[in-house]
C-alpha cells in the first residue's frame, strides 16, 4: 500500500486512527502491530512471511546476545551469527540475481551454457531498510548501547512500524523504545502531524511526479535522440523528483508517526544547498548516513588510522552504499562516485586545506551531485555513459532530434521551476518562525496543500514513491 494513493489516504489513514484513538491505552501497540502486518501483506501478499520471520528471528537474536552478554565469546559468536542471518537474507533476496549475472559475465557465459538458470526471487519491499533496522537493533545490543525488548509484541511493533516500515527513516529502537512502553499525542502533535503529512503529500504530487514525468521521457530516449539541452533537463529534472520523493516520504512518515506519539528522526535537511559532497551527505538521507558511519565506517577504524586507511573505509562504505541501493552496476558506479569524491575532498583538505565554499562551493556540489544521478536512474552503463556524453558536448549532434521545448508541458515545467526554486533558496528561513500570523498560515496553507494534492490524486494514477524499490 503506497502513501500516496486514494486506497492509503481516503480508506486506511481514516478507518485506523479513528478505531487507534477510540482504543483503550494498552490495546493500542497490538492493533498498530496487526495494522502494519496488513499494511505490508495487502501490497506484498504471501512474501510478509519474509517480514514475520525477521521479527520472531531478531527478537530472539536480541534476547540470546543480552542473555549472553557475561559471556564475550558466546555473546560475540550470537551476534555475529544473527548478522549472517540477516545479510544472507538481504543477499539472496536483492542480490542473487545480480550476483549470477556478475558471475555469468566474468565467466563468459559458463553458467547459462550450463543450463544455470538466473534466479527468479521475488524482491520484498522494503527489505533494505527493515534489514538494516535489526542489524541496528542487534548491534546496539551487542554493544550495551539499548536493552532488548522486553516482548515479541514490543520488538515486532518497532520493527514493522507501518509508517517508516517500507523506506525510513531508519529508526533505532532506542530513540522510540520510550515511546513504544508509554507515549501521549497532544494536539499539537495532531496539528503538526497533518501539516507534516500534507507538505510530504504535497511534495510528493505537486513536484516529484510532475518532475518526474519529463525525466522519464528524457531518459526513455535512445542516444541518438538525446541532444545536450535534453539531456541536462532529464539529468536536472530527475535530481528535483528523487528529492522531493524520497523527502516527501520522510515527511510523511514522520507526520504519521506524530500522529502515533511518535518522534521519528529527520531524514533531509536542504541536501541541495550543501557546499561540498561531504556535506551533502550529512544532509541527504541522515538515518542511512548515519547508519553507515556508525556501524560500518567507525568499527572499520573511521579516520583514527591514517589518511589512507580514511580513504579505503570511505571508499568501501559509499561502494556499499551504492550496492544497498540497488543490484546493478549502475548503483555500484554510483556509490564509488561519490566514495570518491568524498575521498578528494578530504585529501584536498589536509593537504592543501582546501575546501569548496559559498556560491562556488554550492555550484560545485549541485554539479556532482546532479551528475551523479545520471548513473543513479539510467537502466546501464551505456546508458548513463550516453547521455554524459550529450552533457558534456561530447556525443554526436545534428539530425532529427526532439527539441528541449517539446519536453516541457506548461503544467511540468512551472512545477519543476518551483521545485528548483525550493530546493535551492531557503524559502522558509526566511520567514519568522515564531509569529503567531505565520503557524496560522502554515496550517492554512498545509491544508489548501492537501485539499489540491489530494484533488490531482483523484484525477490521476499515483507513482509509487522511487525508494520503494530499495
């Protein structure tokens, strides 16, 4: 179930809150346990076993590494062998196919000379981000950061939580296990929950999908039917949709959870107005940055063992990144793209303390950034390889190619400018915070962008949201 289809917003967000908020207090965790379970199976069917399976197995994990935890080596062997488990799970789910055509390439075709067939595994949804959710939950576990759950019922609700469950944030259960034993929702939280919820919707409707409908005609096109004009525009267009996509998710996820009584982390803070590539990444997708710094870039020894062990774990982590993703070169060039780009700037930095600032430095990493993406959405390297070639007047010109005009209904480019417009000013920094005149129009206007969302809903088919296939 999408959040941004009639089915979420006009029949499941009514019927749940209306029964969640007639509940007695202690009813409350188990129907929103049994809603996210129906949540997950109504859009992935017989495959939510994937997802029980998870809980019942991490929860006993977790229990097992605390009821070792007096002793290091059989606590140790617990944790790492539930760390097995969940990878192993994640790779033959996301990766096997992958993998086999990996395999298949560098042997020259051997294994469907031999009648290998490619494996046909159905992709969970969502499956990335509620396997690195338990990795979080064991780790922290292992390491005496948080306490396991006292019930399967409490570990299951953390970890299907309907809201963040499909793509984040990703929420460690320490930051909500508070609010899992007892928390209350104010009206405040409700105002602030539905403005939330709306500004997500509205991002998602008013500018990704519009966004997104000139970038998937751009990148449908053949190379000898791109031109740089073009190609610049579906490389621009697809940088506005996958921003206010995956935000707008975040959004919503994090109005939901307000609703619930819960403080979900941010995810997005402005990525688009960051100075360098190290920084946009502390301001794109926080929870998964924050993820692989704590679990993977610092236990492999971060930057406390000289510059150029920083710059292999930096490489490492961002070619994992890349792979987390999605199981195609593409996703893997992507993540040692930007591994290395962040590996320059930090070499730039001590050695010549050097470092992009100001417009320059913002133009810099817009650059980067945006070309990055083009491997991100292209279907292959060819692919992504031609229309770098267009973008930096490199590929072949001339003949009968479609015009950058011919691309640009009225409707899609006066939202993609707004879009480009919001992404790069600080529009709302610069209104008072605190007026009484401004929270009032903010609620109105969360409301007008609703109503208009939800009315562009109703007349169109919805687009699932891009991280949904992570």
């Amino acid at each position: 179930m999408v959040f941004s289809s009639n089915l979420f917003i006009f029949a499941f967000v009514p019927i749940f809150f209306s029964i969640y908020y007639l509940l007695p207090y202690r009813a409350r965790n188990p129907f929103i346990f049994l809603a996210s379970i129906f949540f997950y199976e109504f859009g992935a069917g017989p495959i939510v076993l994937v997802l029980i399976g998870s809980i019942i197995f991490n929860y006993a994990a977790g229990r097992a590494i605390e009821a070792t935890a007096g002793r290091r080596g059989l606590s140790g062997a617990v944790f790492w062998l539930a760390v097995a488990v969940n990878v192993a799970v994640l790779v033959y789910y996301k990766y096997a196919g992958f993998l086999w055509g990996a395999a298949n390439d560098l042997t020259g075709g051997a294994l469907s000379a031999h009648g290998l067939p490619r494996p046909d595994v159905v992709l969970p949804i969502g499956i990335s981000f509620f396997t690195f959710q338990a990795l979080s939950y064991i780790a922290d576990i292992h390491t005496g950061h948080c306490r396991s759950a006292r019930s399967l019922l409490e570990f299951g609700m953390y970890h299907s939580l309907f809201p963040q469950l499909i793509a984040g944030p990703i929420v460690r259960y320490a930051e909500i296990r508070g609010e899992i034993l007892k928390r209350y929702v104010s009206m405040a939280m409700v105002s602030d929950g539905f403005a939330r919820f709306a500004l997500g919707l509205g991002k998602k409707i008013i500018i990704a999908d519009h966004a997104g409908a000139i970038a998937d005609a751009v990148f449908k096109l053949a190379p000898d039917q791109l031109s740089p004009g073009v190609a610049w525009l579906g490389a621009i267009a697809y940088s506005i949709q996958i921003l206010f996509d995956f935000s707008g998710y975040s959004d919503m996820a994090i109005g939901l959870g307000l609703l619930l009584g819960f403080h979900f982390p941010e995810n997005f803070n402005h990525p688009y107005r960051s100075q360098s590539v190290t920084e946009f990444w502390r301001r794109w997708h926080m929870t998964l940055s924050r993820w692989f710094r704590d679990y993977l870039y610092i236990p492999l020894g971060g930057n406390r063992k000289g510059p150029y062990r920083t710059y292999a774990n930096l490489v490492l982590v961002f070619f994992l990144c890349g792979l987390w993703h999605g199981a195609g070169y593409t996703f893997v060039i992507w993540g040692l793209y930007h591994g290395l780009l962040l590996m320059t700037e930090r070499f730039a930095l001590h050695r010549w303390n050097l470092a992009p600032r100001g417009f320059a430095g913002q133009a810099y990493t817009l650059l980067m950034v945006v070309v990055g993406w083009v491997f991100f959405r292209s279907t292959s390297l060819p692919h992504a390889a031609a229309l770098l070639q267009q973008m930096s007047l490199l590929g072949e010109h001339g003949g009968d190619r479609p015009s950058l005009v011919s691309f640009l209904a009225a409707d899609q480019a006066s939202y993609l400018a707004v879009g480009i417009v919001l992404a790069l000013v600080p529009v709302i920094g610069l209104l008072p915070q605190r007026s009484a005149l401004v929270l009032a129009a903010r609620r109105l206007a969360s409301l007008v962008m609703f109503v208009y969302s939800a009315a562009l809903l109703s007349a169109n088919t919805f687009n699932p949201f891009l991280y949904f296939r992570f």
